[in-house]
C-alpha cells in the first residue's frame, strides 16, 4: 500500500486513496477504536492543492463518519469563504480519526489526544499526503502541528511562519475553531476571527 500510494497519480491515485480509507475503516493502531463509533477518514479532492489538518473528530463527525461537519467545520467553512478559499478544492482531514471523550452523563465531552495516539495515526497522515502530494498545508492547532513536524511545540512558536514538513511539504499553523467557539469575549473572538482568515489566506497563497 505504501509502494502504492507515493507512485500513485490521476485514477491511480483516486483508486489508492480508496484504498486506504478503506483499510483505516478498521485501524486498531491504538486504543481509541475501541469506543469510538467509526474512523473518520479525510476526505477532498485527490489532487487538491491545499489540504488542511485538524485534531480529531468531534461528536457530531464521529457520528457522521466524516470531518469537519460539525460547530468548528461550520466555523471553518465561514473562514474559508471570507478566506476566498473554495472548500471544495481542499482535502481535510485529521492527525487522529477516532474521536477521544469523556462521558459526563448522556454527553460525550472532548479530550485531547495524547502523544502516543497522535503518533500511531501518524501513519495514516503520511499515506494521505503520499496520495495527495499538497502544495501547501494548514495546521490547525497543537495536535495537527505535533503530527506533522514530528514533536510537540507551540503555536505561538511557529504561527505566521513558513514549515518546512520532513516530508518535503510546506506547511502553516494557526488556531484551530473550536478555540474561537469557546471563547466567551465575543468582540476579542471577532478579532481572533480575522486573524485566523488573514493566516487562512496567508497559507493557501
């Protein structure tokens, strides 16, 4: 699959990213699968230009089995449009495809995945991005950007700046939307706002 998936171009390509989301439909690389409703595979255009990360799946993708259609998708897909970015040319995804909770009654809280799950779903980034082969790349967040350049580091420490990816790519990080959705101060979650389109477009140019 490996093999396949660096080589692969055009229906090739169409046909081994299948593939793959296929085979991630039963990953058991770590435990999350266990409680988790389904793997949420990325998902986009083959040959997009522009693919964007995430953490993980929420509630509502866990559910829906695809990424990015809940609060914080919604959230995105406003930022792309003022962005001036056309959703539909871009592959999402996540650096975790199964969704981490705490249950607090009939609720399913999010809890942030660990260095050892962001690792073992790592795999499953590099084969997209095999697949894929994006000219430029948004970290959304923490998680997205410790998948990616390989350790853990800090948004303040790279946001606005160039990243160079190990595997040749090139990549920027801003904030992932949830972050603005749980920010009670509604004017300084505006400023947020812009800041975050500003990056959006900074990336994708």
């Amino acid at each position: 699959m490996v093999e396949t998936a660096v080589t692969a171009s055009g229906d090739n390509a169409e046909k081994a990213w299948r593939a793959l989301r296929d085979e991630a439909a039963h990953c058991t690389r770590c435990g999350l699968y266990a409680c988790a409703t389904q793997t949420v595979f990325g998902e986009g255009p083959v040959e997009a230009d522009l693919m964007i990360v995430g953490e993980q799946p929420g509630d509502q993708e866990d559910l829906a089995g695809r990424p990015f259609v809940g609060p914080a998708g919604k959230l995105l897909d406003r930022a792309l449009d003022d962005a001036k970015i056309d959703r539909g040319r871009v592959y999402v995804t996540n650096a975790v495809k199964h969704f981490k909770f705490e249950p607090r009654g009939k609720r399913r809280i999010h809890a942030k995945p660990n260095g050892g799950e962001i690792k073992a779903c790592r795999w499953w980034i590099d084969q997209e991005r095999a697949i894929i082969r994006p000219r430029h790349t948004i970290l959304l967040g923490t998680t997205a950007i410790h998948s990616l350049i390989g350790k853990a580091t800090t948004l303040t420490s790279v946001r606005g700046r160039r990243i160079d990816l190990p595997d040749g790519g090139v990549a920027r990080a801003t904030i992932h939307p949830s972050f603005l959705l749980r920010m009670p101060d509604r004017a300084r979650a505006e400023q947020e706002y812009a800041l975050f389109v500003a990056d959006l477009k900074a990336a994708a140019e």
